[in-house]
C-alpha cells in the first residue's frame, strides 16, 4: 500500500462538478492498493495515518497528530501511485490492485480510518474522475509505503 499524506487547510472532491466531500484543516489522504495488500497492511497504514506527528505543537515544530488537533481526514483513492515509469514513457499499472480488490481495500481501508480516529471522515468516490483542491499548509507533504512482507515500525 502507498499512500501519498499532505496537510491541507481544506480540501474538497467533485465529481462531475458536484462537490462530494469538503474538509477543513487536516490531513488528505491519496490511497493506492496493491494485490499483496493485507487486512494487517491497512491496519497498519490507518493507525500510522490517523497518529502521524504533522501538525505543530505550542512551539511550532511538528509534534502533534490529527487525533491532537481534532483535525479532518479525506482519504482519495489513486492507483496512479502505483504507476511504473522504469521503461518508457507511459505509466504501467500491473502493480496496482485489479479495481474490484482495490475497491474491496480501500473500504476495508476507510473502516479502519474510522476506527482508528473514532469519528467519521470523509472520502473520494471510487472509481470516479474526480476533481481535487486543496490548500497544502507548510507545504507538508509525506509519502508512506507498507508492503505485506514488511515489518512493522
């Protein structure tokens, strides 16, 4: 699983010029699935989500997590993440989850975001071409990647 985080002032998804989700301050997530991808991976990715240190403390340096801050979640799905440039000049997408196991991932995905912040947050359409507008603050920016095989940290 790759997930690309950034925190945001706000973000917002439209599809078809409909807004489906708006957040205030925190976090937009990008989510890309992969066939090896496990219940524990997802686990794993929420929680690391949901605690990670982005968000300035009294004294300005990043000591504080959207569970602190009372901040939002977005979470997007984006296969695209997955996209291998190596040879040539079009992305090959042959890592990325097939989309009916995607789409199975990344609802497991936003279960576990839901219980791992305890409230509700809010998400992209899958599947759907969507328009995304965000205002990054910083600009803070962090890509995270778990495999099945990978340890936990």
């Amino acid at each position: 699983m790759r997930v690309v985080v950034q925190r945001v002032r706000y973000a917002r998804v439209r599809v078809n010029g409909a807004l489906v989700a708006e957040i205030g301050p925190g976090l937009l997530v990008f989510a890309g699935f992969a066939g090896s991808d496990s219940p524990e991976v997802l686990s794993w990715m929420a929680r690391k989500v949901v605690n990670l240190r982005v968000f300035p403390d009294e004294h300005g340096r990043m000591n504080r997590s959207l569970q602190e801050v009372g901040g939002e979640l977005l979470v997007v799905s984006q296969f695209t993440l997955y996209g291998d440039v190596q040879r040539g000049f079009r992305p090959s997408f042959t890592d990325a989850a097939p989309p009916e196991q995607a789409r199975t991932l990344y609802e497991q995905f936003l279960a576990e975001c839901r219980h791992a912040l305890g409230r509700a947050i809010a998400t992209g359409i899958f599947g759907a071409m969507m328009e995304v507008e965000l205002l990054n603050d910083g600009p803070v920016t962090i890509w995270i990647e778990r495999g099945a095989g990978d340890e936990a940290a």
